[in-house]
C-alpha cells in the first residue's frame, strides 16, 4: 500500500499533475488491506477528501477475493464503474472483471418489449414515443439497463409495464432466456473479481437467503459497505414486512396484461382482477385520511379488523378467487403459474400484518398521498446482522465520514451487531477552521417556542442576503420546510427551489446550474448530495435532526432500550441526531478550495447538557454568533480566489 499510495508511489505516477499524497488516503488503505490478509472486520471513519473509493478498492483487488461492493445508491454505483474502475483496469489491474448488480426492476424484459410491440397497450402520443425510442435502444444496449435511458422519468408507468421484475418473470422457462438482460447480469456477476451493488440489493439478497429462498448474488468471500451509516436502516426495510395499496393495483395491472397477451382473458378471469381492484380499494379506504406515519399496535390492528371485518375478509377472498380460477384452467402457461404464486404471497403477508404478533416487530401503517403502507418492521437488527453477517463472513469493512458519535464507534457497533472489529478515525483532509464557519444566533427563540418561526425566517433571510443565494436550507420536517419556505419566498430576489415540485434528480441540476438558487429541502438531500464550488456556499439547518419520537420505529426502539434498563436518550436519540447532522453539513464543503457558512438555528446546542456531544462532533469549524463574521467571512471568500 506504501508502494502504491506513498509519497512517490504508484498512484502519484499515474497521475502526473494530478494527485497528491494524502497520509489519511494511505492509512485507510494500510487498515483495510490488513483485514482482508489477517481476515477481521474493520470499522473506518473517513472525511470527505481522503479518496476512500481507491482506498478500499485496490486492498479488495489485491486480495484475490471475491468481494462485494455495497453502495448507498446506484448512482454511487455507477459512479465506481465509470470512473473509478476503468482507472484502476487502465492503471493496475487490465485482467480484473467487475459487475454491476442492482434490483430486476432497473433492466428491461425483452419479451414484455416484444409483446408491447405486437399489441396496442400503449396510451397517447408521449407514450408510443417512449416506447419507440426504448425500442430501438433495446436492440443496441449491451446492459438493458435504464440507467440509460435519460429521457425516462423515475417513477415512468410505461417503465413498470416493461421491467424484468421477478414478479412477471417465467425464469428459464421463458424463451429469452439465454439472451435476458438479467441472465446477462448473473453471469457477469458469476465471473467478476469486484461485485458493485448497493444495499438495498445486498440486504434483499441476505434476507432471502435467511428465508432460504436462494439468492442474488453469487457466493463471495468479503464485504465493503461505503456509506455504512445507512445500513441499519436499509436492513431493517428487508428484514421487514410491508403491503400497500399499490402491490395489489400491480398484481391485479400484471394478471390483465398477462391474459391479454396469452389471449386468456375470459370474462370470468377478467372480473376477478376487476373485483382485486375494487376490493382493495375499499379495503384501504378505511384507513384514516391524514398523511404520516402511526403505530398499529396488536389491540389497534384487532379493532381495525372488527370494525372493518367485512373489508379485510372481501379482499383475501378476491385473491383466493383468483388462485381458484387459475387452478382451474387447463391451460397452465408458467406466467400463471408465478401470479398465482405472487396471489398468494400478497395473501400471506396480509394474514401476518394484521393476525401476528412477533416480538420484535414494530407493527404501523403510514398514508403518503394516495399509497397507503402497512408494515412489520424489525425493533432490532443487530442480532440477524450479527449471525447472517458477521459471524458468516470472515472480512466485513464498514466505511463512510459520518460513523462516530463523540469520537467513539460505539453507536454504530451496537446498532448493527459489530461485536469484534478493530476501528480506525482518520485525521481529516480539509482546513476545518479556515474552510468553515459555523454560525448559531446568539439570540432566538426555543425550537418548540410558537415564535421559532418568524425568527427563523428572519435568519434565513439575513444569511441569504450574505450568501448571495447559493444554499441548502435543510428541515427535519415537510411541514416545517414548508413554511419557513413561504415566510422567506417574498422577501429575497434569489431563485427558490423547493423538494417535492419537481423529481429529486432534477431538483439538483436546477440548483447546480442556477446562479444564486436556493433549495428548500428536507431528508433525502442530507445525504448523498455532492455540489462542490462556490454554487452551494452556505447551508442551513434549522434544527437538531432529533427524529420524531412518535415515529412507530423509533417509538418501539425507544421503549425496547427502555426495558434493559438503558437510556435511550443517551445511547439512541442522540447520536441518531448527531450523524444526522454531520451528514446535513457535509453537502458543504467538498474538496480543499471550497469555502463555506454552516448555519444552525437551534438554540438547545448551546443551552442543553447533550449540545457538547453535538460540537465534540462536528469537525473543528470555526465559529461565531455574530453575523458581522459571517459577512466578513464571504468578503474574504469574495477577495480571494474561490474554487
């Protein structure tokens, strides 16, 4: 590792006038080779800056393993496989295989596309459009992947008619078989070196296998999780249960198409989706009409069921129809065959939601527009991460810059089950007190104080004036993002952009290429989000990220600690908080010529005993609670040389 990423080294060589030595880069490297040759798990917090994507992948390829990649989201992967790889085949390694994997629903089915083809399913002008150019696209493409297709939409209906979804796929049954996108993937994945998926798919896979349903992924021998602060989460989502509203909407949707291209569609069968629909909806429509989240507690789910028992009995008896009048053709194609199997999997996980009772199950429903979710959400994960993860795999590395609380991996190791790990906290690349200020009234009211608003809006405003626009104003809440949104929107020239009016993806290159926008957003831009430059130079929070305590999941969580005797204050909420924010300030500052303004609004981090483990935290920023410094630091930001 000295050798490659040394002063002089390899990596300096390779790229001339372009890299410089980074001893945190090395550090990480040295850490991570060790635990793939002495086989342990490794736990290694690294700041924006240090370079950890080459840091973890020359070890793995060193290695001579088989070893799985899992990124926070796919343009993560992507990014790893266009850039990052072809530099290293290019620089290191010209004989190393490396696949991408992600979830079926990405990859088109060639044989829905050749049945669109020869049907009219097609609805409108924009749509045959569509259609025509996945097409032609269809027959160039080496991957199938949608990715690709930059002129779809992310939630495109036309898409959902067309994917490779287990759901709707007859496996080697099916005539394409041997030319499928997805056996394509497979078999790239069974040859590769380096396996990039993300977690939502390595969490997929570890929980069928759990189940004993096979798998996804090919057997590899060691694991590396970049943004491993996600991981309890996303697990807890496939360790889960979960219906809705549109997982019937889609199976009675898949049942038409299917009779229609088979040229089954009696009438008989055709009013048994018909009757799925109706009964679905109806059934659904019970719940409360209020958006959010709520428990859904055994004694709840009992009166829900007497109350609406009539609803709950129609809807089981419509699939069990449908399975029925399946069994009963002569004609059985495969496809059938699999929604029959769906019918009744959708059966099932009814039946658990509202008659089981698991222990360590939250049980709640959530209503977000016109989706409403019932769901079983494991209280605790760390004890199925620790037996089907780290007591089965000899290497796991967990890295990402916001891990530790306080300076201590404690939190997360608990969190996810990491009982033997060696930890290593990487010093930090930028010049925390000269790149950032971190700004926090000196005077405005309590968070919880009805006049919170108005003085928050009075904040935002005066910081914009000195930003010249170029924010992220970040909120722990829609509703408060919404209305400190319409207090500010009347009183500043800047371009405003607020999440929820357009699709995320677009939303960033709105900001990205408008001079002086300012983006109004909430959770899913903490993260993820990477705007270096001078067009992002001030970010706003407007309170310590606390998640909401009435949340089902957290709620239970809470409670379970409770139970043993432990202060779920202490050892969950807040370092909860803490990565959170650490992860909202990180959009800030991006590479060593970056400048920029922290902004909190929230006075508890100065009055509240847990506030110091907040700022013991954060990195070294310089700070202030005066706004003179803050107009002073974009004067000198302005004065010199701004990347």
């Amino acid at each position: 590792m000295q050798d490659v990423f040394g002063p002089g080294g390899l990596l300096e060589r390779c790229m001339i006038g372009g890299y410089e030595h980074r001893p945190a880069q090395l550090e990480m490297a040295e850490a991570v080779h060790n635990a793939f040759t002495e086989k342990y798990h490794a736990v290694v917090e690294a700041g924006t800056g240090t370079g950890k994507t080459l840091a973890y992948l020359l070890p793995a390829i060193c290695s001579g393993r088989r070893v799985v990649i899992s990124t926070a989201t796919k343009s993560l992967q992507e990014q790893l496989y266009q850039k990052d790889i072809p530099f290293l085949q290019k620089h290191f390694a010209p004989e190393l295989k490396v696949a991408v994997m992600k979830g079926r629903s990405n990859f088109l089915c060639k044989v829905k596309a050749h049945q669109m083809a020869d049907q009219p399913m097609l609805k409108g002008l924009e749509e045959i459009d569509a259609f025509r150019q996945i097409n032609d696209w269809s027959k160039l493409t080496e991957t199938g992947d949608r990715a690709e297709l930059t002129f779809l939409s992310d939630d495109s209906d036309l898409w959902m008619r067309l994917d490779a979804r287990r759901d709707t796929c007859s496996g080697q049954k099916c005539p394409e078989f041997n030319q499928c996108f997805v056996t394509a993937m497979h078999q790239r994945a069974k040859n590769a070196d380096l396996i990039i998926v993300n977690h939502h798919l390595f969490f997929a896979d570890l929980a069928l296998k759990q189940d004993d349903f096979g798998s996804i992924l090919p057997e590899y021998s060691a694991v590396v999780f970049d943004e491993a602060h996600e991981m309890e989460d996303v697990a807890s989502d496939y360790f889960g249960r979960q219906i809705s509203n549109y997982r019937f909407e889609e199976l009675a949707r898949d049942v038409d198409q299917t009779l229609r291209t088979l040229r089954l569609g009696s009438a008989a069968l055709l009013r048994k989706t018909q009757r799925i629909r109706e009964r679905s909806r109806e059934f659904f429509d019970t719940f409360p009409p209020r958006d959010g989240r709520f428990p859904f507690t055994r004694p709840e789910r009992a009166a829900f069921i007497e109350q609406n028992r009539e609803a709950y009995d129609a809807l089981a008896i419509s699939l069990k129809g449908l399975e029925t009048e399946f069994a009963a053709l002569t004609q059985k194609p495969e496809e059938l065959t699999r929604l029959a199997r769906r019918s009744f999997e959708v059966r099932q996980e009814l039946s658990f939601l509202f008659e089981s009772n698991e222990k360590n199950f939250v049980y709640w429903y959530e209503r977000r527009n016109k989706g409403v979710f019932i769901a079983a959400t494991p209280i605790d994960v760390s004890q199925i991460l620790r037996e089907r993860l780290f007591e089965t795999f000899d290497t796991v590395v967990l890295t990402s810059a916001t891990l530790t609380v306080g300076g201590r991996f404690e939190y997360i190791r608990q969190r996810v089950g990491l009982d033997h790990t060696k930890e290593r906290s990487l010093p930090p690349e930028f010049d925390w007190a000269h790149q950032a200020l971190l700004y926090t009234p000196r005077s405005i009211p309590d968070v919880r104080n009805p006049g919170f608003g108005a003085a928050a809006a009075d904040e935002i405003v005066s910081l914009l004036e000195l930003s010249q626009g170029r924010a992220f104003c970040l909120f722990t809440s829609y509703s408060q993002m919404r209305d400190l949104f319409e207090r500010v929107r009347n009183r500043v020239d800047f371009p405003l952009l607020l999440q929820g009016t357009v699709p995320r993806s677009v939303l960033l290159e709105r900001f990205k290429n408008t001079p002086g926008a300012v983006l109004f957003a909430t959770a899913s831009f903490w993260q993820g989000v990477d705007v270096p430059g001078d067009q992002l130079s001030c970010v706003i929070v407007d309170r310590l990220p606390f998640a909401v305590p009435s949340d089902p999941i957290v709620a239970a969580r809470v409670s379970a600690l409770q139970e043993e005797g432990r202060n779920p204050f202490a050892e969950f909420q807040v370092p909860q908080a803490v990565l959170s924010l650490k992860q909202g300030f990180g959009r800030l500052i991006r590479t060593k010529t970056d400048r920029g303004v922290l902004a909190l609004l929230d006075s508890r981090i100065e009055r509240m005993p847990y506030g110091k483990i907040f700022l013991e935290s954060l990195p070294r920023y310089a700070t202030t609670h005066d706004l003179k410094d803050v107009e002073r630091f974009f004067q000198m930001g302005q004065s010199g040389k701004r990347a």
